[in-house]
C-alpha cells in the first residue's frame, strides 16, 4: 500500500496561489506576468538543469510586440541581429517590412537564451523555478488543486489554488486532467543535427540539394545545423537519433560522403498537428506546446507559447486576487482556442505545398509572387506571425483598433508602452480635447485595476478615448461622434466584462498615480 504523501511543510512556495508546470517559455513568461501582477507563483520543471541544446533561433514580431508592453523587449533585442525577411514555402520569403507593427522583423536569437532571460525576469519578480521536480498527480475540487510532486527531496503534496500546464507537447498536466488531444498524427518525420563537419565548408548556408531530396543548413558559433527529411524513419517514433543513423541519411540524401566529425544533439520530430479540446478544465489549464503541437513551419512555436502566456497571464491574476470571476477565465480558452486552430491550418498549409514536390510547384510559384505582391505581402506576414491577431471585443463600438494590438500612443506623461510595462494592469487613454470627463467618472470605480492616461491631442485618430486590456489589445473605443453618454455605458459594460465588477468609486483625494488628477482634466490650451 502506498504511504501517504507528506504535507509540504518548509516547500518553497507551498502555499501559491498558482502552480506552473514547465519552465520554458510559455511558463516562465507567465510567471512573469503572475509576478508582476503580485500573485503568488511556483514554478516546477521536471529537468534538473536548463537544456544544453537549442530548439529554435527566433523571436518573430508579435513576441516582440507583447514584450514591448512589459518594457523588456530591448533585452532580446540586444542578443542577436534582426532580417526584414523569413521563409515561407519553399523559397518563398514573407516581407515582414511589409506588416503594420513597431518590429517589422524577425529577431535572430535561441531559444536557450530567451528562457535565460525569462527566467531572469522571474528572478527579479521573486518567482523562483524549482528543478529537478516532476508532477506524478493531481486532483482538483471547489477548493483549489492537490499536486504530486517527486522532487529530489522525495515526494510532495502541493495545494495551489490553480495550475497551469506549461510542460509541452507530452503534457502530463493535460494527460492527468484527462483533457483531450484530437488533430492528426505525424505522417513525415524530419532529422535535425546539431554537428561538427570535418569540411566546414563541405555544406554551405541554406538549401543544398541532392538525389535523394535536400538539406537545410544554418551556421551557428562552433557547429552547424543539419535538417533533413527521414526517408525511413523506425517502427518507434521515440528511438534516439545515433550519429551512425544521421550520418547513413545526409549521405544518401546528398549522393556523396560528408563526414561529421562530431554530433552535439541530434533529433527527430514529426508534422503532428493537434489542439487541446479545451485550454481550461475548471482550475487546471494549458499553454504552449501542451495546448497545441503543430509542423515545424515558420519556426513559431516559442511565439505561440509567449503568446498563450500574455493572454492568460493578467486574467489569471485577476480572478486569482479575486477582482474578477472565473468566467473570465473561459475568454482564455476561447481567445488562444481560436488563434491554436489558425496556427495548425498556417503550418499545415505550409508544409503541405512545401513536401509536394513538382506537383505543388505552380501553387509555390503563386505564393511566392503573393508575399511579395503590395496589396497581398502584409496580409500573408501577419497572418504567418500572428501580428494581425484579432480578438472578439464584446460591449464593442466598431472601431477598428477594436479587438487588435494598440500601437503605442504618446501620453501626456510618458506612453502606453510604458504605463502597461510599469503596471501591468489595463489602460483607459482619453483625448481631454473631446470633452472625455464623463468617461473618466466611468472608469473611476475600476482605478484599482485600470490607469487612466491622458493622450495627447490628435494622438488617438477617430476616437476620443479607448480601453486597452494589459496584453495591450484594444477592448473597446469610443464611436466616433457619439454621445459621451452612451460611451461611458458601454465602457463599463466592457470594464466589467474585462476586469470584473466594480469597487466603490475613490474620492478625489484617492486617485492612484496613474489616475489623472483635476490638472489633466482642464480646457486643452
């Protein structure tokens, strides 16, 4: 009979508020959002160290923009040079200048050191990652959630009142909480090689082909990366990669010997595309790679993991300090479902027209004319990255930044960008030169989660005021022309939607500091 569990008794963070599972990107930029937001916040990783290899080199222009609302974009910028183009399919490239975004670009940086910086970041917010500890089990009730956990201490009963599953594509968060994983199974497989040439030269940067297919190669400091199709690949998907195998394969694909002196990490992945029936199951949830595994393409699948993590992060803090329902949650799900299924259509789509040979050649042809072409070439990037994403904007006026990503706007006192990086909560931006104070008295009872921003004149164009959620998308904008009246009605329809009912209005003399007082209130000069 098995012993019973000890309580966690002096276990660092026994008592979280939320639990994380994983600590790569999806789950440290969550416990970074948690942090900031001043939830109380575990993370666990099974690993008892951070990985020695690398799975991706990039960080494309809608991470960029979700870590500019939190002032650390500049420290991912500074780790590597940035290309104004990416592949597309085949020998395709998307414009990315092309797209309406602050970061027309793709940033070149790996993956390894993006977890060094979130990881960082947690540190600074006084979130700390407990290696070496792997969840066995869990149960939730109307109480909060019961965590095994095997640590090198031995084993652990946790009690977060929420746990985030963050622990990739074998999710045992989402194998234990019995949430389902439909899509379809990996029918090609690809090996990717981390090696050592004896001719560095014997395989140059980019595609090389061969009689048996061809052969990507990117140089990286002291090594470079194969990746080529599996022509064969074993009856057991999981059998490691040996460098006699990879080896056998780069020669037959080439027609010709290339020897590698040294292999640093070797692997095979699959075009496996499949999305969690649901990203929330009462008090478990999901992000990142255990919410959704998709083909290779674009390279997107740290962005999508960074961009689960922004959507959940603030929502999660509020329901967690009790300022908004549980129902919030489900706009989680219902949100990241929707941009998870986009994703696997984008990435199948991709290496569907890419694996067909000449069959396909014509529609590769076309594609490649269409993410060049002016009127077609920002539309195809944004919707590649995920720059162009679009949220529902319940209680919504129509305005188009409704549901989008708020560009930055010049406050009075600073920006948008660094009010939502210094706060982390919601932003009201009104134009004082429309006569806004009806909607300053709307927001008023929501100033413990909301700032109020004064824009400068003409700096919020066809609009006299707009609501921007922390992940800095537009929740609601003000009609243009319409009566003050009805928009201050349908801002706190949209207030309360996003951040929960309100509190008992403040008096004058309680206004926080970034609730413009009586002087931003006064006749525009």
């Amino acid at each position: 009979m098995r012993s019973p569990l000890p309580e966690p008794t002096g276990a660092p963070h026994e008592d979280a508020d939320v639990l994380v599972v994983g600590a790569g990107p999806a789950g440290l930029t969550l416990a970074c959002e948690l942090g900031l937001a001043g939830v109380s916040v575990a993370v666990i990783e099974r690993h008892p160290a951070p990985p020695a290899f690398c799975r991706g080199f990039n960080l494309n222009a809608r991470s960029l923009e979700l870590l500019d609302r939190r002032g650390l974009a500049g420290r991912f910028l500074s780790e590597g040079p940035t290309a104004a183009t990416t592949a597309f399919v085949g020998e395709a490239r998307l414009d990315l200048a092309a797209m309406r975004t602050a970061h027309p670009y793709v940033l070149g940086i790996a993956q390894t050191r993006v977890e060094e910086i979130l990881a960082g970041r947690a540190a600074e917010l006084g979130v700390r990652v407990l290696r070496g500890h792997r969840l066995t089990g869990l149960r939730q009730d109307d109480g909060g959630v019961r965590a095994e956990v095997e640590s090198p201490g031995g084993r652990m009963l946790l009690r977060p009142g929420r746990l985030v599953g963050c622990d990739g594509g074998r999710s045992t968060v989402r194998k234990l909480a019995g949430i389902g994983f439909p899509g379809t199974p990996a029918r090609s497989f690809t090996l990717l090689g981390d090696v050592v040439l004896a001719d560095p030269q014997a395989i140059p940067f980019g595609v090389t082909a061969g009689p048996a297919g061809t052969v990507f190669a990117i140089p990286r400091p002291g090594y470079v990366r194969l990746i080529t199709h599996d022509p064969r690949p074993p009856e057991d998907r999981d059998e490691p990669v040996t460098p006699a195998r990879f080896q056998e394969v780069l020669d037959e694909v080439l027609g010709r010997h290339v020897e590698l002196a040294e292999a640093h990490w070797l692997t095979r992945f699959g075009d496996a595309a499949r999305l969690a029936e649901r990203l929330r199951h009462g008090r478990v949830m999901l992000a990142g790679d255990a919410a959704h595994i998709h083909p290779p393409a674009g390279a997107i699948g740290v962005n999508a993991a960074i961009d689960d993590a922004m959507n959940l992060g603030w929502k999660l803090a509020l329901v967690a300090r009790g300022q908004a329902p549980e129902s919030l949650l489900d706009t989680y799900h219902s949100e990241r479902h929707a941009a998870g299924a986009r994703l696997l259509r984008n990435t199948r789509a991709q290496m569907l027209v890419a694996g067909e040979g000449e069959r396909l050649a014509p529609v590769r042809e076309l594609l490649a004319e269409l993410a060049q072409a002016g009127e077609t070439a920002g539309h195809l990037a944004e919707e590649i990255t995920g720059v162009g994403t679009r949220y529902p904007a319940p209680h919504g006026s129509g305005h188009p930044w409704e549901g989008r990503m708020v560009p930055d706007v010049a406050l009075e006192r600073g920006s948008l960008l660094s009010l939502l990086a210094r706060t982390g909560r919601g932003a009201l931006l009104v134009d004082e030169c429309t006569g806004t104070h009806p909607l300053r008295e709307a927001a008023r009872p929501w100033a413990d989660r909301v700032s109020v921003g004064s824009a400068r004149p003409d700096a919020l164009p066809g609009t006299s005021a707009v609501l921007v959620r922390p992940d800095g998308h537009a929740a609601w904008a003000a009609a243009p022309c319409a009566p003050h009246h009805t928009g201050a009605r349908q801002l706190r329809a949209a207030l309360q939607h996003w951040f929960g009912p309100p509190k008992a209005a403040p008096g004058p003399d309680t206004a926080g500091p970034d609730t413009a007082g009586p002087e931003a209130t006064a006749p525009c000069r």
